[in-house]
C-alpha cells in the first residue's frame, strides 16, 4: 500500500520531532484568509467564547484552500491545517456540536 501522507500538518510537524506553531482565529472568511497564507502549521477556529456560527465556520474553511497551491504541490493537504475549539463537553449535553463540526 502506498503512504498515505498526512492532511493535518501540525501532526506531521510533531511526528518530525519539530515545535509545532499554531494561533487562534476568530470565524470569519478575513481571518480564515489571512492564517491560509501565514506560516503557521495550524489554526485554532475559536467558537468556545464565541457563538456558535457553522455557516460562518463552513465558509471561513473553504478560504483556507488555495486552488492553486493544491496544484502546485500535489497535494489535498492545506498548508495551515484548521481546526475548532468547541464548547467543553458537560455531562454530554454539548456532543452535538462536535457531531456538526
């Protein structure tokens, strides 16, 4: 089987023994915009202390993908890898949200 190479790239980063780097950011397409071309090895989608804003969230995760820079380097991967900071789980009332994002 082929190797797979890794889509999150903070994961990559650590799994090299190097110091992974990474900022919060709030949800919105500016933001999502200007950490695409940062570099970072991630970004931290801030909807804990935030409302919870999934339309907004599915749009600011589409400007982190450069149609370009996919072609370029062959690869799915986004150069700064996005993730979602969720409400903390409390007896399980909050799983829904994770199930969204």
């Amino acid at each position: 089987m082929a190797d797979i190479p890794r889509l999150n790239g903070v994961i990559k980063t650590l799994e090299e023994g190097k110091i992974a780097f990474a900022s919060f950011t709030p949800v919105d397409v500016e933001s999502a915009i200007a950490m695409a071309s940062s570099s970072l090895d991630g970004t931290v989608f801030e909807m804990e202390h935030a409302p919870l804003d999934f339309p907004g969230l599915r749009q600011a995760l589409q400007y982190m993908l450069d149609r370009r820079e996919i072609v370029s380097r062959g690869t799915l991967a986004p150069k700064v890898t996005p993730m979602v900071r969720i409400p903390p789980s409390g007896g399980e009332m909050n799983q829904w949200i994770a199930k969204q994002v």
